[in-house]
C-alpha cells in the first residue's frame, strides 16, 4: 500500500504471511540426518572405496588393507557399542545359526592347518567379510528406507566407478587389454581388474531392483513410502551403468550380471520383464553396436565365452590348471583341507606344467609388472581346498539359507507391497554373488562391498520388520518408552 504522497509502505508481517521459513528446513534436515545416522558408517565404508588403491591388489584371500577396510573394522566397533548400550539380544537362534556357520568352518580349518600362525590372518578376513560386516547391518539397518539409502549409496560409487572407466577406455589410459590400454578399471588400477566390474555390476543389480519395486508401496498417510520417480532414476542409473560394465571385459561380471537380472525380471512379474528386456537390449544395441563402442573387442571376448574348451587363452588356461591344483589339495585333506592361505604353499605340487609364472599387468598409471596366480578364483574350490568339505558345507550352507530365506518372504511383500524393492535388490545381489564366485575369489579392495552386499542380504532374510507395513513403533523394532530396540526384534522366529 502507498501514503498520500505515494511513498510505498510496508505492511507488518503477520503469523499467517506463507513466507519461507528456513529453521523448519533445517530441522527437517537434522531430522533425516538422525534418521540416517545408525546406517552413516555404512554409507562411509561404501564411499571410501572411490578412494584410488596405492599399491597392488594382494593375495588371494588376504586382501590389501585399504581404508575401506579400516573403515568397515571401525563400523564393526560402532554396531557393537550400539548394541551394549541398548542391552538388548540382538540376535535370534536363526540369525545367530546362519550367520555363525562360516565362523565353524574358518576355526576348523585354522586349527587342523599345517601352519596355524599363517592362517590367521586368513581366520580375521573371513570373518570380516562373511560374518562380521554383514551381522553389523543386519544391527544397524532398523528399516527399509535404511536399506534403501544403502543400496542408493552402492549405486552412487557404480556410477562414479563406471565413469572413471568409461574416460578410461576413451583416453587409452586404462589397464593393458589386447595390447592396448583400453580396459576399464576405476580406481582399483590393473592388479585388481575385476574391482570395477564387480561395483559397477553390484550397482546396476540394484539399481534394477529398485526400478522394478518402485511405486507399489503404500505409506502410512495414505501416500507412497516409495516414489515412482525412483523407478525413473533408478532405470537412468541402470543405463548408464551398462556401458562401463561391457568396457570392464569381465566374462564372470557379464554372466553372473545377466543372470542375476534374468531372475530379477523373472520374479518381478512377466509382463514387467518383458518390457524391461525389450528395453535392455535396445540399450545394448545402441552401445555396442550402433554407437561402436568397443564393438569388436566386445564381439571377441563374447565369442571367447563359447571356446574356453575348445581354444581357451592362456587366462582361461591358468584358471582351470588352478582348479584342478585346487581339486587335487581336496582330494589330500577332504575334510579340513590345507589351511586358510595354504594354497599358494601347495599350489605347484599340486598344478600341471600348464600353469604359467604369473599374470602380466600394466597401464592404468602403473608400469608393467607380473602378478603371482594366488588363488584358483574360483570360491568354492578355493574353500574346497583350504578348509575342505567341513568349511564348504559351513560357508555355502550360510549362503544357501540366506538365500532361500530372502526369497521365501518375496511373495508376501508382493501381497502386502511391502518392501517389493528391497526383495528384489536383496536376491539379484546375493545371485549375482553366488554366480561370480564361479569365477572369482574374495581378493582384491572391493571385496569389502562383497561384505556391504551380504549384509543387505542378511537383513532382508532375517529381519522381522523387514516386509512389514509401517505403522508405528513396533514396526520399527522401538519401545516407544524408551526409544530403545526390543529384544527380539531382528531375526526371523
């Protein structure tokens, strides 16, 4: 309004003015972030491995202590204070059974080894990767939107991953392929070619299963907990990951991908699989075919997947002389086997004249150099041989009840569309495993993801809150007089 003179005046602002107001922003942000805060260690593990590997990948089982490592060791402290402080039982007898498997078969095999003391380094990765990591996000994940965020923040380092291969392969300055530095491998470098792969590829499985479980939520208002933007992004995110997986060349990455993807589809509903798969394989025309990209060294690394018999090359010549050294150490100690770390010490008493001095490695930023052939990479032959039949059937059988356990409860989360998405991420990323351990080992600085991938498994089979309808603090496992987790909250009964 104007005075007499036309001077423009301010009208004092009232309590009803819809002016912005920033406070209650910042409070919705401090809200999420306490939300999100048992899970914030999780989301670090994930993020600290776009940190570039200094030095070589490893040995075999070992891995290479990266600061993902010490970050997961870290969040192992965090989940057990968390637990004293709650003075709950954290577990049930079912949880406690599949989770403590491997931890029988790794201390059988520690104890019967020909050399205990060099196992033990062997005894503290194994439980950190199969039992320790995943037990703490089985603790700390307390719902889906918990889950969710972690699968995102995988999806995230994919992304980031897959573009730092991708720049590669257009800049000739990735890891030496066919004479060439062409081959995509992040930040891993050339001694840890199958790092980028297996990211990338854990991304893009679940990215798909977000995509396909997406928008079939209903939230507790009466809106949708999950969005139907996510399917949108997560279907862009799953498109722009294809690409940096056919530059990884990763024959085991390729088919444990497709066939965890396959199975998604296949659960997720026929017609839905159809469409997505029409879509696919456009996507993968207009890559490799119409755009060029990379399309003969492609075509030649597929068509290698159909001669490994009939004229395999000198990889796929080494892994299977590995394989059938990895045979022969079972067939010496069926039972326990030679001992965690003990197939380098027995590998040449037990190989062919086949098997050549190492694997040559080169670019990516580092000289040329050949890296000793470790292990058989191939993880059930590598536990077939070091802990024998007792630590396969231990470590498998965990495996196998997760797995079974995760895919008995997708049905009622279809009927009740509750944590359709969660399902789907949890089985595509505990298949895509089970397949790629046909073809590789637990080596390497991304083996820590493998660790981040069980946990999400193990939550989404053992977790009671898991595929329930959000409601109120029993769904959310809380007292709501104390705030604090009920006793008998995660597992399943």
């Amino acid at each position: 309004m104007a005075d007499a003179r036309g001077t423009l005046l301010l009208a004092p602002r009232t309590e009803s003015d819809p002016l912005p107001r920033p406070a209650s922003a910042e409070r919705d942000w401090r809200e999420a972030l306490r939300r999100a805060a048992p899970v914030l260690p999780v989301l670090a593990v994930v993020a600290l491995l776009a940190v570039p590997v200094a030095g070589p990948a490893g040995d075999g089982s070992a891995g290479s202590g990266t600061v993902a490592d010490a970050a997961s060791a870290l969040l192992v402290v965090f989940c057990l204070v968390r637990v004293l402080r709650d003075r709950s039982r954290p577990l049930t007898r079912t949880a406690a059974l599949v989770l403590g498997l491997p931890v029988f078969g790794v201390c059988v095999a520690a104890i019967t080894s020909y050399d205990p003391a060099s196992s033990l380094p062997g005894v503290a990765r194994y439980l950190q990767i199969f039992v320790l990591v995943p037990g703490a996000l089985l603790l700390l994940i307390r719902h889906r939107r918990d889950f969710r965020l972690v699968a995102w923040s995988m999806v995230v380092l994919a992304l980031v991953q897959g573009l730092v291969g991708v720049v590669q392969y257009l800049t000739g300055t990735g890891a030496s392929y066919m004479g060439e530095d062409v081959r995509a491998v992040g930040t891993f470098g050339p001694t840890d070619v199958m790092g980028m792969a297996t990211v990338v590829s854990y991304g893009l499985v679940a990215a798909v299963g977000l995509a396909l479980g997406a928008g079939s939520e209903p939230g507790p208002g009466g809106g949708r907990e999950v969005p139907r933007r996510q399917r949108a992004a997560a279907l862009v995110c799953a498109a722009l990951l294809f690409l940096p997986l056919v530059l990884s060349f990763s024959r085991g990455a390729w088919i444990a991908t497709v066939v965890a993807v396959t199975l998604q589809l296949a659960l997720a509903g026929l017609r839905r699989a159809a469409r997505v798969a029409l879509v696919g394989a456009a996507l993968g025309v207009v890559l490799v075919g119409g755009l060029g990209i990379g399309s003969q060294m492609v075509s030649e690394r597929l068509g290698s997947i159909t001669e490994v018999t009939e004229a395999p090359d000198r990889s796929v010549t080494d892994r299977y002389t590995m394989w059938a050294a990895a045979a022969g150490m079972w067939r010496t100690d069926p039972v326990t086997g030679v001992g965690l770390k003990g197939f380098p010490a027995y590998r040449d008493s037990h190989s062919s004249v086949a098997l050549s001095s190492g694997s040559d490695t080169a670019g990516a930023g580092k000289a040329f150099q050949r890296q000793p052939l470790l292990s058989p990479h191939n993880m059930y032959l590598l536990v077939l041989s070091e802990q024998g039949i007792v630590g396969l059937l231990a470590l498998a059988g965990s495996w196998v009840a997760l797995l079974v356990l995760a895919l008995r409860r997708l049905p009622g989360a279809r009927r009740g569309h509750t944590g359709v998405d969660c399902a789907l991420v949890a089985a595509g990323l505990l298949i895509w495993q089970l397949v790629d351990f046909g073809y590789a080992d637990i080596g390497g600085p991304s083996t820590v993801l493998t660790a981040v991938v069980l946990g999400l498994a193990a939550w989404w089979a053992l977790d009671r809150r898991a595929d329930r309808r959000e409601g109120g603090g029993a769904d959310l496992g809380t007292d709501r007089g104390t705030g604090r987790r009920t006793a008998t909250e995660v597992g399943v009964a």
